[in-house]
C-alpha cells in the first residue's frame, strides 16, 4: 500500500467510526454529512468522493459492523466450548445487534430502499448461510433433531431472538442476563424442562 493509498485508508476508517459514534448517539436522521466530516476531520466533498451519498455511507457502516459481527460468531462456532454455550453468545450478540438496528436505523424518514436492498443481499448471501452451517452443527451434536428441516430450525431460531429483543428492551440491565439463561434453557428444553440423560 502506498501513501497515497493509506492515507486514503485513513481517512475512510476515521469517517465511518465518526459515523457509527454520531449515528449511535443520535440515529440516522439527526446527523447530516456535515456533522460526520467535521468529526472526521475530512470535508464534506471528501465523503461525497468516496460514497456520493448518506444511503452508501450508511451502507458501509453496516457492512464493517455486520462483517466483524460474522467473523465474531464463525469463531465462536470453531471454539472448543459446549454448543449451549455458542448459542448463548450467537443469539446474545444477535439481540444486541438488532436492538442496536433498531434503535439506530428505526424510523427514519431518509429514502433507505438501497440499505434495505443491502440487508437483504447480506442476509441472503452471509447470514442465512452461517445460521444454515450453525443449525448443521446443532445437529450433528445431538442438540437440534436431525428429523427437523433446517429452513423451520431457521424460523424458530429467527422467532426466538426477536421475541427476545422485545422482552430484553423493557427490562432495566441488572435482570436481563438472569431471564436470557433462563430463556436460553427454554429455546433448547422448552417448557418440560431438562430431561434426564
């Protein structure tokens, strides 16, 4: 990489994490170009070179936070922990990220059909398919039946986080993670319960 290219680097990486934190404290439709590039120490006309608009701008922020999030979760599905212990970080992080989503993203005005096309295409083309190899894997560690079709597994898995989601926001901190284990105990045993091995 020459200087040209890592200044370049530089000043990419110093927008989108001036993004993320404006964004994180204020939500989309408060923070304008302006704001961002008085942050970043960049001008305006130097982020609308590099994105030509707020819509990719947002894209790319999403795209680094859903890729670190997915290498995040491939680690922990190679790690040598109990798969119940996977879970329970897989679908905690995804009820962060998706209350985060939610809370940044949720109810703006701006024409976001580009960002929702996004989201689509990455679930599709990553998310789906690292929840496919995750449910393979239950599977084959006796923890999901083999007698269950993966795309329903996918559904239950989906159903469960959000429901989590909702209950987790009107919950105060210190009584969250106590309900997420015993919620998690639910998702895997239901209502009957451990049973004996």
């Amino acid at each position: 990489m020459n200087g040209y290219e890592r200044r370049k680097a530089k000043k990419i990486n110093n927008i989108r994490a001036a993004a993320m934190d404006l964004f994180m404290h204020y939500g989309l439709q408060k923070v304008n170009i302006n704001e961002i590039a008085k942050k970043a120490g960049v001008s305006p006309a130097t982020i609308f070179n590099y994105y030509g608009s707020k819509e990719q701008l947002i894209i790319d922020v999403l795209t680094f936070q859903m890729n670190a999030q997915l290498e995040r979760y491939e680690r922990i599905l190679h790690e040598d922990i109990p798969f119940t212990e996977k879970t329970k970080q897989i679908i905690f992080g995804e009820i962060e990220v998706l209350s985060r989503l939610s809370r940044v993203y949720g109810g703006t005005d701006l024409e976001l059909s580009p960002v929702l096309k996004f989201l689509q295409t990455y679930e599709e083309d990553k998310l789906l398919p690292f929840f496919t190899r995750y449910i393979e894997a239950g599977q084959q560690e006796g923890f999901f039946s083999e007698d269950y079709n993966v795309s329903h597994l996918l559904a239950y898995f989906d159903m469960y986080k959000r429901q989590m989601i909702r209950i987790m926001e009107t919950l105060p901190e210190s009584e969250q993670k106590p309900l997420f284990e015993r919620f998690t105990e639910f998702f895997f045993y239901g209502l009957t319960g451990r049973r004996a091995e």
